[in-house]
C-alpha cells in the first residue's frame, strides 16, 4: 500500500541520518540535541504531506477554488 510512499520518503531519511551521525561525531552535545529534533521534525513533516502514491500534498490541492480559478477565502481577517 505504501510503496510508492517508502520510495520517495527512504533517501530523505538517510541523507537526514547520515547527517545526524555526523552531528553526533562533529557537535557539542546540546547542538546534537537540536540537529536530533530539527531532523526528526522535517522528516515527519516530508512523511505526512507524502501521499501512498508518492507525490506530495501542496498547499494549492487543498484549498478550494471559486469559479474564477481564486482561492476562496475562508477567513478575511478583521475587515468586517
């Protein structure tokens, strides 16, 4: 089922754990800590906007389009 997912996903998540193990050898241990969580962030981040196909979910596939081929706004802000 997720296939297509793994095979988009799999060289982001090594070249972010290469990158880590380099960190590990390279950094003071409080900065691995955050190269750690900035890593773990962004590759769960990559993982969820994945679809099972392999593409990936964009922001313009999301929000709905009026007629006009315009966002349509759900939320203008304070202009009332």
């Amino acid at each position: 089922m997720h296939e297509k997912h793994l095979e988009a996903y799999w060289p982001i998540f090594l070249f972010a754990s290469v990158g880590e193990a380099a960190a590990y050898i390279l950094l003071d241990p409080s900065l691995f800590t955050l190269v750690v969580f900035l890593k773990t962030t962004a590759t769960t981040a990559v993982w969820l906007t994945t679809r099972s196909d392999g593409s990936m979910v964009r922001l313009s596939s999301i929000i709905p389009k009026r007629a006009d081929g315009r966002a349509d706004v759900v939320w203008d802000g304070w202009s009332s």
